[in-house]
C-alpha cells in the first residue's frame, strides 16, 4: 500500500506517554530489493545552490556529483533552515528545529549550554533500532557541553570530527574555548590542521564503509567545507579556475567519488541510497569579523563565499537565496536516473524517505514534519498539492510557501512571490491577490501557534 505525505503527520506527542512507533512501510516493494539498502548522507556546509557545475557552476568542476546526478535525481526546489544547527537538527529529526523546546533553533556557540534534546529520535537512533551500524564523520553541531548531546549519545556508534564549526575559535569568534577535534567522546587534536579535515574525513568515512560492508550502514558525512575560513590540502590549492573557493569545492567533489569508490569496492554500491546536498545557501553577506587573517594562513576574502544561482540573498535569511540548496539523491534502478526535480522538498523529507527505505521505525509519539519523497524519486504521480513549508529564522516564523506562492513577512510589510514565475522574489504580488496573502498569513498564524514562535 502507498504511503501519501499527509499520512506520516504523526499526532501530538500528548497522543502517547511513552515512545510509539510506526514501521515503516518499506518491505521489499519499497526498495529493499536485496536486502536493507545502505544509507551515506553527504552534508556540505554553507555550499550555494549554484556551486556545483550540473547546477550551473562556469568554472568550478564537479565532474563526481554531475555523474552522482546524471546516474540519479537532482532537486531544483529543495530548502533546508538557512543556518547551521537548525539544518542539523531538522535533517537529523525529520521535525522542525523549533519543535524541541527550540535549543536547537539557534545557532549554538563554543559558550552554549544546550543541545539536541535526548528526546529527540534521531535518523542514527531510529536506523541503528533496525540494525544497521552508525557512524558520523564531521562537524555535529547540536551541542557540545555535556555527553548527553555528543554524536555517541544519539544513536551514532562512531564520531570524528569537530563539534562546532571550525571558524569558532579566535580572530573570528570572540571565545577561549578550544575547537577540538573529537573521536567518539574524547578531544584528540587541538589546534586543529583545518587544511587536511575534508581528506582525514573521507579516509574515516571510507575505513568505516570497508568495515561494515557485511551489514548494513548509516554514514552521516557533515563536511566543516565551504564555511568560512576555507581551508584545503596541497594536493587541491590551486586547482581551481574559481580561486580559493573553487579548490575546496573540488576537493569536496573528489571526496564525493572517494565515497563511490569505496562503496564500489565493497561490493555494496547496488544497494546503497547516497544523498549529498548543503545546509544552507552561501555566506556572501558575511561579517566584518570575517574578512581577517587567521591562524595557520587560514585567511578570509569577501570573495570566499559560494553562489546563490539565481535566487535573492544569502545563508541566514529566509530568502531562497538562505534556503535553497542543491540536493542530489542516487540509488540505482530505484530512483529515476536524470531526473530534474522542481516539486518543493525539504530537508526534514529525508527523514521518513530514508527510514522508509532502511524498513526502520518512523516514531508515533510526535509530529513528523517531513514527507515521504520516494513517489518524486521514482517518478511516479504525486498528490497535486505539496504541503506548506515554513521557513524560520531561529524562533521568529518569517515566512511560508504553499505550491509555487510564498509569503514572506520579514520585511514588515507582506511580500507575495509566485516563485514558479519569479524565482528571485524581485516582485512583489501582493497588491494583486489580496487574497492570496490572508490564506498564507492565516497558515502562518496558525502554525505559530501550534509551535509557540514569534511572527515578525
């Protein structure tokens, strides 16, 4: 039986006192062909949504993710929370991060206190529940200051990498906490070689692929690259036609086909889902602070900062410029090879589509705020409407699209974008469909009641 998007609303967390959970409906008609298939999940930081070259890049060459996306499904109207722990923790949660009680709706700092909740069931959890091995190579980003938010803590058997992001220490942030480079629970390295991160990552994340090939596995890659300040191996300096920039996009194209490779190697690539999007657009509108030399030549340009494509604004807004990132999804013989895909789809979608595929249990105790995006993958005949997606600024609920309309309200008075017709919200509709504007601000009223936030 289909499962539609509307069907994994689970209902409110007062619907249950404990955890209830529903199987997912992913027996062998939803992709479990030959056995559970592998999930690797590749998370780039702060990469735009034009920074690829099968999304229109001139001169930065990913030829790793053009053949990813040739051989697999290439989202065009794909959003993510446009900063990093809320893309963090709607990816993982498959919720939106101001449902947690909103320690996660902000971006959490070296001084920060708060974390993921551990009420919050993560993909790793709910993966790791149906037997699958776990591991997270890269920057967490959901809390740092007690073992109780740590990588280790929600469902990952495995951690390497940084907790936060690496421009979080001095000239750039104003801190004394040291960025540490962890394995599981324990700091390992400090000052941290920034320069060989995204090549030590991708040795990790291969070692692990090579040891669990026997069974199957979730591989969460959250790269610490583009985020300022960038920093790249030898090997790739100067590479790159597109500068500073360009080399550490092309090192993150090579270790994309590092991963193929592996899983090529291992004999498990056949069944294995391999996704790679961003968490939110580009940093162009970068602070002063940024713009400065750091330790080790890790030095900052205001030129360092990736390409919205065609869409208004930048990382931290609520424009599609902060929200729209490339996504890609590949699974062989399961997953439409070419496929362009201008439905809107979210991070938070990722939840339930992974679990669905892994067989693993969906919770039931809380809203799922994802949809199922197999039907899009597959290119079967969706439902005619998508559901509204809103688009948050920490606590503050600055806006919502439903179809090709957005309202956006952070600018005091309404905006009304048809972003079909208008993909770089330069104008304004509102004016002509009243209408239009009072059925979406109604939607946004609502859901910030229902989610305790703040309309500007």
């Amino acid at each position: 039986m289909k499962t539609t998007r509307r069907q994994f609303m689970a209902g409110s967390a007062a619907a249950a006192a404990g955890l209830t959970l529903t199987r997912g409906a992913a027996s062998n008609e939803d992709g479990d062909r030959a056995g559970r298939p592998n999930i690797v999940l590749m998370f780039a930081d702060d990469a735009g949504y034009g920074d690829l070259s099968c999304y229109g890049h001139p001169t930065i060459r990913t030829p790793n993710l053009d053949q990813l996306a040739a051989e697999g499904a290439r989202f065009t109207s794909f959003c993510t929370p446009p900063a990093c722990t809320p893309a963090r923790a709607a990816l993982l949660t498959g919720r939106y991060p101001v449902r947690p009680g909103g320690g996660v709706a902000n971006v959490i700092m070296p001084e920060s206190t708060g974390g993921l909740p551990a009420s919050e069931i993560t993909m790793a959890t709910a993966l790791r529940q149906a037997g699958y091995r776990t591991m997270c190579v890269g920057k967490w980003h959901l809390g740092h200051a007690s073992e109780e938010f740590l990588p280790t803590s929600h469902g990952f058997d495995e951690y390497f990498g940084l907790l936060y992001s690496n421009d979080m220490i001095r000239p750039w942030v104003d801190t004394d906490a040291p960025l540490e480079l962890y394995r599981n629970t324990e700091p390992i390295e400090h000052p941290v070689d920034q320069t060989t991160l995204t090549v030590r990552y991708t040795e990790e994340a291969t070692r692990f692929i090579e040891e669990s090939a026997g069974d199957p596995f979730f591989l969460y890659l959250p790269y610490a690259m583009p985020h300022l300040p960038l920093a790249v191996a030898d090997r790739f300096r100067g590479q790159s036609r597109a500068g500073l920039y360009g080399d550490v996009m092309e090192a993150l194209d090579w270790s994309a086909g590092a991963i193929m490779e592996a899983l090529r190697n291992a004999g498990v690539a056949e069944n294995t889902v391999v996704v790679w999007l961003s968490d939110n657009g580009p940093w162009i509108n970068m602070p002063d602070r940024m713009v400065q030399a750091g330790p080790d030549g890790l030095d900052n340009e205001p030129w360092h900062a990736g390409s919205p494509g065609p869409f208004r604004d930048a990382k931290g807004t609520t424009y599609e410029g902060g929200a729209r990132v490339p996504a890609i999804v590949w699974r062989p013989g399961d997953v439409s090879a070419g496929a362009i895909i201008r439905e809107p789809a979210n991070s938070m979608d990722l939840f339930p589509t992974l679990l669905k595929a892994a067989g693993a249990e969906i919770p039931g105790d809380r809203p799922i705020d994802g949809h199922d995006l197999w039907p899009l993958l597959r290119g079967e005949a969706g439902e005619p409407s998508s559901p509204p997606y809103f688009y948050f600024r920490g606590r503050q609920l600055q806006a919502v699209r439903q179809g090709p309309w957005k309202l956006q309200l952070v600018t005091g008075a309404p905006e009304l974008f048809h972003l079909d017709r208008d993909i770089g919200e330069r104008f304004n509709m509102a004016e002509r469909h009243p209408e239009r504007v009072e059925e979406l601000r109604a939607l946004m009223a609502a859901f910030a009641e229902e989610t305790a936030t703040d309309l500007p």
